[in-house]
C-alpha cells in the first residue's frame, strides 16, 4: 500500500507507522518501504543495522536485492524497514529527465515473508510516488482538513488513476484518511463536510484526531499502540479499524486477517 500526500506535514508518516503498529499488534509481518528522502519513518522505527538503504535497491546499475537491505526495527522482528536517506531526492527528480521504468515494482518482486507492505511516499507527485504506485495494489491518501484539503485531495486521487489507467490496473483508492482533526473547531469541520461531500464513499470513518501522543510515542521510537495514555489507546483503536478497511479493499481477509502479502 502507498501511503501518500499533496504536501508535507500532514502526517502522512504518522499515518503509515500507526498502520505498521497496528499490523504488529495483529502480529502481522509488515516491511516499511521509506522512499521520502526526509527519512522520517526510518528515525522512527530506529533500525539497529542498516548495510543498504532504499537508494541502493533502486539504483539503476547494479542494485541491491530488497532481501539483502531489510533490516529489523527496533520495534520487533515483526517489523522489517527498507531505509530511507536524503540520497533519494535524486531519483524523485532525475536530472536526465528519463522516468525510472518502474523499479520500485521491479524491486519489491524480490520480497518475501511479508502480510503487509507499506510505500511512505514523499510528499509530492513526483517520480518516486509515482513508482510506488505502480507497485501497489492500494492507495491511501492522507491529509488535514484545511482549506485546501479538498484540492490536494483530488489531485493526489487524479494520480491515483493515472498511474491506475496507465501502468497498473489492479491499483485502487484505499481512502482518505483526514488527519490531526480538532471535534471543537468550525473550520475543521467545514472542510470535513466539504470533502465528504466530494468524496463521500472515499473519506474513511472515522477520522484522525489530533492527539499529542502519537507525536510523542514516535519521539520515543515507540509504537503508538504501546504509549501508556488514553490518547494513545484512542489513535490505536482508529488505526486498527483503518488496516482492517484496508486489508479488506485489498482482499486479504479480515480480521484475524489471512496471510498474504499485499502493498
């Protein structure tokens, strides 16, 4: 599954580790695919060895087997990354121009022993977001209910179906997920109304709302579904009703899900 966004600071990557947290509390096996150069979900889930990094499975001449670049996170065996470092920027915007042939799906062929496999796209429409598209068979869109929500929304969807049309038939919409919501807050509720409107079977139920504890459990390299505080038991609840969501759209069972890979 591609987890993906407009812009930057949305949350995208707090989006994707609540998933992967919520896939290890099913003990699912799940692999993190950080392909954003910023590398955020990487600092998260502190992998204790990292040989190869994203950049080298992807690289044009010579690249490293996905098998050989995996390492375990520091949240358990259960959770295997593919790091993310600054080096990707080049390959989101290659300076010859020339699109990269869809190697994120060439290089994901190789994976194995995975029920769940999460992309943690850049915050752009760019080369690499449109490559892990083209290796997904689900795609989630995240953003926050400001005023242009609705915008980001359609252009990240409009992508969504491009890359669908064109290089990969099985891809689908998981959703939107709106993030960081305030209940109290007029103007977050208009534009939730605004996009509910325009997506109404796309906007996913319910919505994420703004908690500090999923900004703390992330500086602690932890889980939010292991952040002592009802905040933290409230964000891991929405985020197992949004992998349960997900793995149905995908057809992989539900909840205790079958095994299978899907990304």
């Amino acid at each position: 599954m591609s987890v993906l966004s407009l812009k930057g600071g949305v949350g995208k990557t707090s989006v994707a580790l609540g998933l992967a947290g919520a896939a290890l509390a099913q003990r699912l096996r799940c692999v993190v695919v950080d392909l954003d150069p910023q590398g955020n979900a990487t600092t998260v889930l502190s992998p204790g060895d990292v040989k190869f990094t994203a950049n080298d499975v992807l690289a044009r001449d010579h690249p490293v087997a996905i098998g050989d670049a995996l390492a375990v996170s520091g949240w358990g065996e259960q959770v295997r990354l593919l790091a993310g470092e600054p080096a990707l920027e080049r390959r989101n915007h290659p300076p010859d121009g020339v699109p990269g042939r869809h190697y994120v799906r060439t290089a994901l062929a190789g994976l194995r022993d995975a029920d769940l496999v999460l992309l943690d796209c850049p915050p752009s429409l760019a080369e690499l977001t449109r490559n892990a598209l083209a290796a997904s068979d689900v795609a989630l869109v995240v953003t926050e209910p400001t005023a242009f929500a609705l915008a980001g929304a359609q252009q990240a969807l409009d992508a969504v179906d491009a890359v669908r049309r064109a290089h990969n038939l099985r891809l689908r919409p998981a959703g939107i997920v709106v993030n960081r919501f305030r209940a109290g807050s007029a103007e977050h509720r208009f534009r939730l109304d605004e996009l509910i409107a325009a997506y109404r079977d796309l906007v996913i139920d319910p919505v994420l709302p703004e908690r500090s504890a999923i900004s703390r459990a992330q500086g602690a390299g932890l889980p939010v579904q292991r952040w002592p505080s009802p905040g933290a038991r409230e964000a891991g609840r929405v985020f197992a009703g949004y992998l349960e969501l997900i793995m149905r759209s995908a057809g992989v069972g539900a909840g205790p899900f079958s095994k299978g890979a899907s990304r």
